[in-house]
C-alpha cells in the first residue's frame, strides 16, 4: 500500500510545485533530496492509515474465499485468528516508534526547509506580542517580529533581580544583522534603576548583542517536528520556562509521537472486524467501510490537534481522543465479530 500510495502522492507533489521549481532554478540535487524527505514524511504520517486498508484488503480477500470460515469451522478460535495481526501491528508499530523519534525529524527538516527555502519565500513568517525569558533574570518583549526582514517593533529587555527591576532596554525598533551577527536598536533607551536616582542612557541607533536567537523571537512553525524525542523534551521545557505561547503545538508534536504508533492496534483490530465477515457485495463493501472509518479518523486526529493548538483543549487529551473513541469502536466490532 505504501508503494502504492507514496508514488501517487509524489506525482501530485511535483504537478503542484514544478512551475516553481522551474522558475526558482532549483538543483536537481536538492530536488531529489526533498523527495527523498517527502517519501518519508508522508509515509510516516499516512502509515496507520495505509495499514488499515491493507489489512482490509487482505482479510475481505481471505473472507471472501471463505478461508475465515474453514480457519474458525477448524475449532480455531477467533483470538487465535487475531494473533498474526497483532504480532504485525506489534512490529510495524516499534519500526514506526523509532523512525518518529529519530529519522523522521531529520526528515521533515529538510522537506520543510526546501519548503519555506525555495517554495514559500514570498509568504512573510511574523509573530505578534511575543514576551520570552530569556535567562533566568531576564525577560524580551516585541509587539510583532517579522523572520523575512529580521525587523521587530516596540522591543524592551528588561533585567530583575529576585522580584526588583535593575535595568531596563527600549527601542522603537530592532533589527538583526547577519553579517555581524547582532541587533541594531534604533531609538534606544536605557534604564538603570538606582538606590536613589537612574541612570538613563539614550542613542539614536546602537549595535549590541544579545543572548537570544532570532528563531527566539518567531520559531518557524515546524520547529518540533524536526527534532528528536530528547531534542523534543528539551526545547519544550526550554520553551516552558520561557512562557512561550506555541508550547500547546509542540506537546501536540511530542504525544502523536507515541500516539500513532498505538493508533495501528486500534486500526488493525477494527479493519480484521470490519472485513473478516463475508458480504454481499464482496470486497468492495469492505473497502467503502474502511475508507469511511479511516477517513473519521483522520478528520478527528486533525480536528482535535488543531483545537489544543488554538485554544485551551489539553494538548494530550487532544491528542489520544480519536484513539479512545476508536478503541472503544475495536472493542465493540470485535465483540461484535466473535458472535
């Protein structure tokens, strides 16, 4: 099912993007290596899916020669029948674990790096109100940051000890500067609280250097996805500390890591029940039901991740939802198909 779906969905890729590809020059070379990532990216987060309408496939090929019949008339029972699917799911689902945890992400590194590199260049990436800590004392704040031109507005630094203010930074603007690696403030101001009187320091436009990045200030949105599990774990108790807004997309990045891969015992017991029975109508009957479910499935996996993403949803109980719903489906089918 992989070779088959993965081809058509390359096919797709390139009809979309070869104009693109065409007009930006692109070297082959980095072109073959995106495809490379995308086979891996798509499969990865399409294979509970191209699972479950295997084991459809093959279980209503088996029911519809009456094998299922003769295998349970044996004395065999259906538990016993279930096993061969189980011990597969089991495997597929470890191989699936350790891919998510360590070559998916470099993969979906360089599919969305040549994605927002050569694709997307003209889409501007920009952050709103961001308010980070920095380090253990001190705190930024940018009313909106833009990646493309590397400007922010309204940018203050502030420096505490315990709970009393020592020094403060303002600037109208900020921008970084690649070439010398630091930030030019313009309109800078500066304030140093005293015990009686501040020192107040004021320049047009000043170079300096800070102790953040500028993926500090507007993270690319795919960040989490191109990590490993312990880069992962990280970067979110990093980004926790730092109070920043996006932590419910990154811990829906880290559940789904071990979601998926439980998804295939739930998917797999669902399709053996949905198909093991002999309709009228054969093997397409089957098909229609399982593409149907699979199809549920992925619009609840994506509705609900969206939600803890956007609002204040548990990003873990977003995250297992449709697994709990759909075990308690498999358990009741598969009840269902032992009668």
């Amino acid at each position: 099912m992989i070779l088959l779906f993965v081809p058509i969905g390359i096919v797709v890729d390139v009809a979309e993007k070869i104009n693109r590809i065409l007009e930006n020059n692109i070297p082959m070379v980095d072109v073959l290596k995106y495809y490379g990532n995308f086979t891996i990216y798509f499969a990865n987060m399409l294979f509970p899916i191209f699972l479950f309408i295997s084991i459809i496939w093959f279980t209503s090929k088996l029911a519809s020669n009456t094998e299922i019949v003769a295998i349970l008339s044996s004395g065999i029972s259906y538990t016993r029948f279930l096993r061969p699917y189980i011990v597969g799911a089991t495997l597929i689902s470890v191989f699936a674990l350790i891919m998510g945890f360590f070559l998916v992400p470099k993969a979906s590194l360089g599919y969305n790096d040549f994605r927002y590199e050569y694709l997307k260049r003209k889409e501007v990436r920009e952050t709103q109100r961001v308010f980070k800590q920095i380090s253990d004392n001190e705190f930024i704040y940018v009313s909106n940051f833009s990646y493309n031109s590397k400007t922010g507005y309204n940018f203050t630094l502030e420096e505490f000890e315990g709970l009393e203010l020592k020094s403060k930074i303002n600037a109208n603007r900020i921008v970084f500067n690649d070439s010398t690696q630091d930030y030019t403030l313009y309109n800078y101001e500066k304030r140093v609280v005293g015990e009686w009187d501040d020192l107040i320091e004021k320049e047009n436009q000043i170079n300096m250097k800070f102790d953040f990045d500028v993926d500090d200030l507007t993270p690319a949105i795919y960040a989490a996805e191109t990590m490993t599990l312990r880069e992962l774990n990280q970067f979110i108790e990093r980004e926790k500390r730092r109070g920043s807004a996006n932590i419910n997309s990154y811990l829906v990045v880290k559940y789904k890591k071990y979601s998926i891969p439980v998804s295939a015992f739930i998917l797999t017991i669902i399709a053996v029940a949905v198909s093991s029975m002999k309709r009228r109508g054969g093997m397409g009957v089957n098909l229609a039901l399982g593409i149907a479910l699979a199809f549920i499935y992925i619009f609840f996996d994506k509705i609900f991740g969206t939600l803890a993403e956007a609002s204040s949803i548990n990003p873990l109980f977003a995250v297992w939802f449709p697994n709990i719903i759909f075990g308690i489906l498999a358990v009741y089918l598969l009840n269902n198909a032992k009668r």
